[in-house]
C-alpha cells in the first residue's frame, strides 16, 4: 500500500478543506510546486491533485500550474482530478505526462465520454466515488445522486480504469474517522486498485487499511491530507506504517 500526499489548489494556492464545504478551508501554502518538491524528497511515490476550482466550475482552472508540477517531475507520477469534463481537457493533462487523470461527474453524467477517454487513454483514468451518506455526489460536491458507490462501479467492469478513488466527504479534510469499513468493503468487491480517500487521523489507521491476505484485501493506496499538513504525523512514519 502507498501513502499518497494530496495537493488540493484553489486561487493557485494549497489549500485544506473543511469538512463537506469545497471553498472552505485553510491555506496550507503559497507554492503548490514547493509542496510538491517536500513531499517527493520525503519518499511519496505518487501525489494527488485537485483543482478546486476547476471542480466547482467544471472545467481545469489551475491546469497551468499542475502542468509546471508534472514538467518538473516527469520521473515521477502525479494523478489530477477538478474539472476534467471533456476529452480534450483529460487529453491535455495526459498528454502532457500527467501519470492518470481522476473522473467522477462525467461517470456518472456522460459514460459514453468515459469511455472514449478510457479507449484512447487505457489505465490513465481513475474513477473518483465521492460519497456523502452512502450516495454518490458529483460537480464538485454540488450535485446529489441516489446512486451508490458499487452501483456505478458495476457500469464500468470492463473498462481500463487504473484505479477507484473512494472518498468519505463527510469526514474530508477533518480530524474524523475515516470510513474503514466501507472503504474495506468496496477493495473486497471489485478487481480494481482501491485508494481510500477522506481523512485518516491516526498511523493505527494506516494499518487497519493495508492488505493482509488475498481473502482479505485492503486498499492500494491512502491519500493523506491535513494531517500531513498539520504535522499529526509524518510522511516518512506514515510509509513505513504502509510497509509492515
């Protein structure tokens, strides 16, 4: 399992989420390319990054300033979510050398459009499942769905998704408990790589979500947020948590 720091931008700074509410938060830091740079030297493997506000307008607003993240570290891999609505703009990112691009509203608005990008661009996309009270949520967290997590996942079996993004919104971004189960539950009942998103507020956390056997997998990856940020624990500590 890899610890996967998050970079969420917003007016092209880094910003923290509270809660449920995209456009409220805490501004980490002015340098969303400096973040960048601390977490890779500090051992990340992969790192997260949203647009909020090409989330909350439906189309990449910060795209410049991720694309300057992914030149500078072409070596390493970097997935993008916010806003990515058209084939163009998830070929513009992944063109680019971005690693894999994050799809949540188009899974669920435009399955047609999902799999044109997932047909000309296999094992770049990943499914983002943001779910508030065990239903899906989509443009930007502004628009509810009666459709459940494994309800949308069993429309996209067959397509070449890299991996599913399972995120708690209602614990996202705060010091809650990250949803274990569900977040166990849906790594058990699909064939793709899950990563767990929300808030994990605790190492023991960490180790409740790594894989154990094959008859009891875990997830694949854990984003990791405010409490990255926040210093509740360190990066270095958290991957060697993933490790055992």
């Amino acid at each position: 399992m890899i610890i996967i720091p998050a970079i969420d931008i917003k007016n092209g700074k880094c910003f923290g989420l509270k809660k449920d509410k995209i456009n409220s938060g805490t501004i980490f830091s002015n340098n969303p390319l400096e973040v960048a740079e601390s977490w890779f030297s500090k051992g990340a493997e992969l790192i997260h990054i949203i647009d909020l506000d090409g989330a909350i307008k439906g189309k990449p607003v910060n795209s410049k300033l991720i694309l300057s993240i992914s030149e500078k570290y072409q070596d390493k891999m970097i997935q993008v979510g916010g806003g990515i609505r058209t084939f163009d703009s998830a070929a513009k990112y992944l063109e680019a050398g971005v690693s894999r691009v994050i799809l949540g509203t188009i899974a669920v608005k435009n399955a047609s459009l999902l799999a044109k990008i997932c047909s000309s661009f296999p094992n770049k996309v990943v499914l983002a499942l943001d779910v508030l009270e065990g239903y899906i949520k989509i443009d930007g967290w502004g628009d509810e769905t009666r459709i459940r997590p494994k309800d949308l996942l069993r429309r996209y079996d067959d397509f070449p998704l890299s991996a599913i993004i399972y995120t708690n919104i209602s614990g996202d971004g705060m010091f809650s408990e990250v949803n274990i189960e569900n977040a166990l539950d849906l790594a058990r009942s699909t064939k793709f790589p899950v990563i767990t998103s929300g808030e994990v507020s605790k190492l023991s956390q960490i180790k409740e979500l790594v894989k154990t056997s094959p008859e009891q997998p875990g997830v694949s990856g854990v984003i990791c947020r405010r409490s990255l940020y926040k210093n509740v624990f360190s990066l270095e500590e958290a991957i060697k948590v993933s490790e055992v």
